[in-house]
C-alpha cells in the first residue's frame, strides 16, 4: 500500500506542478518547521496583481514534509497545501491542491545548485491543473536564489516564467525561518 501511495505522490508531481514555489528541493527533517512571507507580483497580459503569500512547512519524516500557503490580495485569496517528497539532495517532487479563482492541483519539480557557502540557485519544472469554466494547465520555469542571513532566517528571491498563454509571469521576494 506505501508503494502505492508514493506511485501515486509520484505520479501527480510530475503530472502536477504548483507555482509560487518558495522552495528548494531541502527537504525538512521530522519536527523541522519552516514558516515564510513573500510579497509577490503576478503579470498576466499586462495586467498585474499584488499578492502576499505566508507559507508553512513541517516534516514529518522518511525524506517527505508538508506545506501550506495562504495568499491575500483584496478580495481573491489563495489557498494551498502539498506533499513534498525528497528524491535526491538537489531533487524533489511535490504535489497538492490550490484555490485561486478556481480550484486546482498543483506540485512542484524542485531543483537546486549551490553556488556558495548558504546560496541556492533554485529552478526545475512547475504546471498547474486548474478547473474553471474550463480546465487549464499553465505551465512555468520557476528561476530563483536562495540565500542564508543567519539564525535560521534565509532571503529567497523568484520568478517563474510562463510557458503557456494560460500562465502568467510572476515576482516574488521573501523570507523564510526554519526552525
């Protein structure tokens, strides 16, 4: 039943990216929580968007940690959560479930390369499946930096680029404590 649940968990992360990652493929230890906040901009066709996004993690063991997101920006708010599983030290796949606009799954292919003592390049592969009026699968390339300030407090810097017409370009600087 465990190998098919991670099948599965497996399965949906390729099938299922989620955007705004926030994230290297680092996974937390069990009882490692992290907690963050990013204000972030969404451009989609000119048109932008202001959002600011908390995120929390925890895990929960056996190379795989749990997030949540919540996003505000007047009255359109983002609700998210996922599974994140470690496949390697520079690799992970996570997959879950989003509400903005419409209801979603969502997962992320992390990717990241030090560059530095406490810097991260971030990158690796994101695609939503979003159910509206109709269903849409906006597909990104997340691009981002990773940097370590000191106790526990880390600088994330993203931006992921649109691949899809039904994507948008977003932009998003935060801070992350793990602890």
């Amino acid at each position: 039943m465990k190998k098919n649940f991670m099948l599965l968990a497996l399965i949906l992360g390729v099938l299922a990216s989620k955007a705004q990652v926030f994230n290297t493929s680092g996974i937390l230890s069990s009882g490692e929580a992290a907690i963050g906040f990013e204000p972030s901009l969404l451009d989609s066709s000119g048109s932008n968007e202001f959002l600011m996004f908390f995120h929390a993690g925890v895990g929960i063991g056996n190379n795989i940690d749990l997030g949540a997101k919540i996003g505000a920006f007047g009255d359109e708010n983002y609700y998210g959560g996922d599974v994140e599983f470690g496949i390697s030290k520079n690799l992970s796949l996570s997959a879950g479930a989003h509400h903005f606009h419409d209801f979603g799954f969502d997962g992320t292919a992390n990717v990241t390369v030090p560059l530095a003592s406490g810097t991260k390049l971030i990158s690796g592969f994101d695609m939503d499946i979003n159910f509206g009026d109709e269903t849409t699968i906006p597909l990104w390339i997340p691009i981002g930096i990773r940097v370590a300030v000191g106790n526990g407090w880390s600088l994330i810097m993203e931006s992921e680029i649109e691949l899809t017409d039904v994507a948008y370009h977003y932009f998003g600087v935060g801070m992350a404590y793990g602890f």
